[in-house]
C-alpha cells in the first residue's frame, strides 16, 4: 500500500477513519489477552502514580488564607507583580479534592477545599469575573456533594460557596460569531452549575433568571456554532481562530468532550463527530516525541497532552467510535500521557509549567506567557488528568500513529495550517503564515515555515530544527526568509500543499507594512541528512534568516553546528552572525539565534539545509 496513507470517510452521521497503519488486529488469544489486561492494569496504576505526584506538594505549599502557592511569584515582571493566580485556586481546589477523594486523602481533600473557600471568599474582590473559577467551583461543588456529604469542612465551607454560585453569571456566551477557549470554559461552567440544584432570587444570573437563555447558549455553542466553525468532513482543529495555536486544540478538545459528557443524551451526532474529527486532527499532529503544542501561545504548557488524553480516551470509550476511531484514539491518549509524565518535572513547588522550567526557573521562565502561574496550569493539567482516570481503557494501547509511519498531511484552518511530514528518519512540520494580530506580530512562537523538526538517531528523536522561542518585539518578529532589497518583507503564506513524497510547497508574497513586494514560494524538500528550504532567487536578491540551536553553535563560512544540528547555506554570498545571550521556548531554558544572510548574483535557486550532526 502507498505511503501507508489513511482515507477518512463520513457515514451515518459519523466519521469513520480506516488506516492503513495497523492500529486493527484481529481478536488476541487467551493467553494473550491476559497478558493484556495485566499490562492496562500496570499502565492504570502508571497514570494515577502520576496524577499522586502531581497532587502531592500543594498541601505543603498552601498559605494560611488556602491560597495556594505560586513559585512564579519569585519571577520578574507581570508574574510577580501580584501573588498568586486569577483563577489557579478554584481549578486547583477543584482538582485536589478530585484527586483526594479517589486517594482517599484527607489531606489532599482539606486543601482543596480551603482553596476553594480561598476562591469564593466574599472580601476577595476581583477586578473581573473568570469563567475558568467559575466551572471549578461549581465542578467542585458537585463532586463534594456526591462524596463529601459527612465531611465537617465541606459542611463547614458549603454555605460560602452556595453564596458564590447563586451570584455567577454568563461571561462569554453571548458570543456567537468565532471561537475563543473561554466560550467553552464558559458553557462547561453552565452545565456544571446547572446541575448544582442551586436557585437564586438574584437577577441576570445563571442559577436565577438567566437559566434558561444560559442553558439555551450552552448547548448551542457545543451542539451548534461549533460543528458549524469546522470542517464537515476529516481532520478538524478546534483552537482559538485564526491563528489556532495548537496549545488550544489540547485544552479545547479536553473541555468539548467534558460539555459532551455532562450534556449526555442531550449532545448531538455533530459533537461527537467534532471530538472524533479533533482526535484525528491530535493524531496527525502529535510529533514523535508526543509534543502536540510547539507553535503559539501557551507553547507546550502542561495542559495541552493532559488535554488531548482526555479527550482521546473520552472518544475511545464513546459508543459511537467504530474500532478504527477508538483505536486511534486510544494511542493519542496513551502518547499525550506519555508526553505528560516524561516532558514536565514534579518539584516542590509543583509540577513544571513548561518543560523549559524543568531543572529550574532561571532561564526557561523566559518561555512563560505573563497569565501562567503554577496553581492555574498545574491544577488545570491535574483536572485533566483525574478525569481520564476516570475513563480507564480496558485495554492497552496497541497502535501507533501517523508519525512513526511515511506521512505527508497538511491539517488546520487559518494562519494556523500546517503541513507534517515523516520520511525516513526525519520528522518535520511547516505552517503556512505568521500571525497577522497586532498582539502577536512581535512573537516568533507564531513565525511561518519550518516550526519544527525532528530526527531519530539512535533510537531516540532528537532536535533538528528547535521550537521557536518565545519573544516580546516591538515590531514585526519573523525568523525569515526576509527579503531585503525594496523591503524588507516578510513572508506570508496564503496556500500550502504536500506530494505523496513529502514536499511541502508554500505559495504566497514577500510584503512589508506598505503591501506586497512580490508574489514568491518556499519548498521544504525531505533529505537523507534532513529537511531542506528552497526559494527562487532574482539576480541581486538579499535574503535574511534566523536559526536556532540548543546548544551554543560553532559558526562556518556557509553555516553553523552546535554538534547535532548542522544548518549550511547554499548561495552565492553567505554572511552568519551569533546574536548575543539566549532566547527561551517551551521546549528549551536556552536557544541559540544564528543570523544568516544570504543572497543571489544571478536568478538561481538558493537552498539552507538542516541536518542532523
């Protein structure tokens, strides 16, 4: 079979994925099946080993008032400009006792309760309401109810945060023309709330008289406006248009199948279909390592693979996933857990925001985005997490995904679409455009071309092109091409195809803040060594390129090495410049910024390799 590729089809109101990636086997012999069910049993205890750890070092951490404490409180800037997070004491709270009541915890219990108590204190006066606060107290209200109905701080606490919740009202609902994370975070609260029983005499709020129109958005917004924003047929990114940072696609996907789940009977065909198109978009975009946030705001931030997980294992139970769906999406889970326990250290103060931090703050905060704190990114990974226990799979994760197979797929809407590719030893993902948003031209996390590439030696992926790191310019930030005779002008991208052998072809223009400079195309050509960007040259053209390295690199008359990575420029001038200090990604505390410029005498193709060594 060609290029092992997969044919999705739509039938029934479902969507059907057959692969050809031999993720379907035939019924396993007894013997065999026992030593699987002992294996789900190992991977079962691997996963709440994990979500223990996580839990274990907030009692300690805690303060007085229950406000949990937030070791990016030592950082300069935004993080330290406040204590603690806007929101991270209800979603940690309301994880903690999750978390409690299935270790049987005491401890674990008590402190989040107190973060929750924390949370609705009626003196604690927020400038803003936060949908992410308003869901966790509501979830944690409901779960305390159902299992904490002898528990005396629960039953001392239960009439502050009753108080609370009769005052909680719509934030975001009322949107209806795009997709923002916190439409859904907002519609998840609702359900949650609703289900409280709670009644409130006060006006224009969700337990009083805006239930109806309240309850009405929700399910619009998940049965509706969702599966009407996306793709009817195939691979479906669900992130925050339209530069769909792919972050969101974890968390967002983790949050539609929690809507899906509390709506029940009440969630149409079209959901389900959205969660099952979302998996398979995961499936496609996870990168061999398990990275499925390496491009965007929120660059690898613990919650998006504790997200996917859910949200595949979530599919993988449905009874609407055929065995093919469920297989797949049992794999994605199985990777996003993988990538959860190997990529984000567990210290004292927490688990690791972005694997950057794992040895320490100091340099990797540079990765963090201002709004990240440890009780609200931690405590959303550890909600995720509890709630994929909760969904156990009887079975182990038997497959693989595209990624381990020769792969060529372009995926995603908007500025966000990106082609992947796997041929041979070598993984690599293009995205089509930088971001057009004044809010985000200065960040290169959000830059058009090769956003990221790996290579297998040894048995082991390693970096070929690192993550983009993440910046604060002022201006416009592009790692390049640039072209700089009549710009300089960045590149954008307006279409993006890839053959059955892997090329990627990005056609689209040079322009500056003025217009366009010139209609123009970029190929990413697969090598042995690597991965390859080609553009056709006019005679006298000038180009600049950024590079970076994980490792301080050695610069050469036509390129740069740190050892791994080798970047070499075939052109007929080539000038190379290492930037001064470090930059920080998701990925690494420490990058390293090579600035090439290169340039044509005379119309020619001019090419810049990333190899391995």
């Amino acid at each position: 079979m060609r290029g092992a590729r997969p044919a999705l089809i739509v039938g029934a109101g479902a969507l059907v994925i057959v692969l050809a990636f031999g993720l379907l086997r035939g019924p396993a012999p007894a013997g065999d099946r026992r030593a699987n069910r002992a294996a789900d049993a190992a991977e079962a205890s691997r996963w709440v080993s994990l979500a223990r750890a996580m839990a274990a070092p907030w009692p300690a951490v805690q303060e007085p008032s229950g406000r949990l404490g937030d070791y990016t409180d030592e950082l300069p800037g935004a993080f330290g400009l406040h204590a603690g997070t806007r929101y991270g004491d209800a979603v940690g709270g309301y994880a903690l006792i999750d978390a409690g009541v299935r270790e049987r915890d005491p401890r674990l219990v008590q402190t989040g309760i107190r973060a929750i108590s924390f949370a609705t204190d009626p003196e604690r006066r927020p400038s803003r309401p936060s949908v992410f606060e308003q869901f966790a107290v509501a979830a944690a209200y409901n779960l305390a109810r159902r299992e904490l109905t002898g528990d005396p701080g629960f039953a001392r606490e239960r009439r502050r945060w009753e108080t609370w919740l009769r005052r909680v009202r719509i934030v975001e609902l009322q949107h209806v023309d795009r997709y923002y994370n916190h439409w859904l975070v907002d519609a998840v609260g609702v359900l949650e709330l609703q289900r409280t029983g709670l009644r409130s005499s006060v006006p224009g709020t969700v337990p009083g008289g805006d239930a109806a129109r309240a309850r009405r958005l929700a399910r619009e917004l998940v049965n509706v406006r969702i599966p009407a924003l996306l793709p009817q047929r195939g691979a479906a990114v669900l992130s925050d248009a339209p530069d769909n940072p792919l972050a969101y696609h974890g968390l967002s996907l983790g949050l539609y199948a929690r809507a899906v789940h509390l709506l029940g009977r009440a969630a149409e065909p079209a959901a389900r279909r959205v969660l099952q198109q979302g998996v398979w978009a995961a499936a496609l975009m996870i990168a061999p390592n398990g990275s499925l946030a390496y491009f965007g705001r929120s660059q690898e931030e613990v919650w998006a693979p504790a997200g996917a997980a859910y949200a595949a294992a979530y599919t993988a139970r449905s009874p609407d996933s055929t065995p093919a769906v469920a297989a797949v999406a049992r794999t994605v889970a199985f990777r996003s857990l993988e990538r959860l326990e190997r990529a984000y250290p567990i210290g004292r103060g927490g688990v690791a925001i972005v694997p950057a931090i794992g040895d320490s703050l100091r340099p990797g905060w540079r990765a963090l985005d201002g709004y990240a704190g440890a009780p609200s990114m931690g405590g959303l990974a550890l909600m995720l997490l509890n709630w994929t226990l909760e969904l156990r799979p009887r079975e182990r994760s038997p497959g693989r995904l595209p990624a381990d197979f020769p792969l060529a797929k372009t995926v995603s809407q908007g500025r966000g679409r990106l082609a992947v590719v796997r041929r041979g030893a070598t993984w690599f993902a293009v995205k089509i455009s930088r971001s057009g948003s004044d809010r985000y031209r200065g960040d290169l996390r959000y830059d058009a071309g090769l956003t990221y590439a790996l290579r297998r030696v040894g048995g082991r992926w390693r970096e070929l092109v690192p993550q983009r790191p993440r910046t604060e310019l002022a201006g416009r930030a592009s790692a390049g091409p640039i072209l700089v005779n009549g710009g300089p002008g960045d590149f954008f991208g307006h279409a993006i195809e890839v053959t059955d052998s892997g090329i990627v072809e990005v056609t689209g223009e040079f322009r500056n803040a003025v217009g366009s400079l010139r209609k123009a195309g970029l190929t990413y050509r697969p090598l042995r060594c690597g991965v390859a960007l080609e553009l056709d040259a006019l005679a006298g053209d000038e180009y600049r390129l950024a590079v970076f390295f994980s490792r301080r690199p050695r610069l050469e008359p036509a390129g740069a090495t740190d050892g791994r990575q080798r970047v070499s420029v075939a052109a007929d001038r080539t000038a190379l410049a290492l930037a001064a200090g470090t930059l920080a990604s998701g990925e690494r505390a420490r990058l390293w910024r090579v600035d090439m410029s290169f340039g044509a005498q005379a119309a020619r193709r001019l090419s810049v390799r990333f190899c391995g060594g």
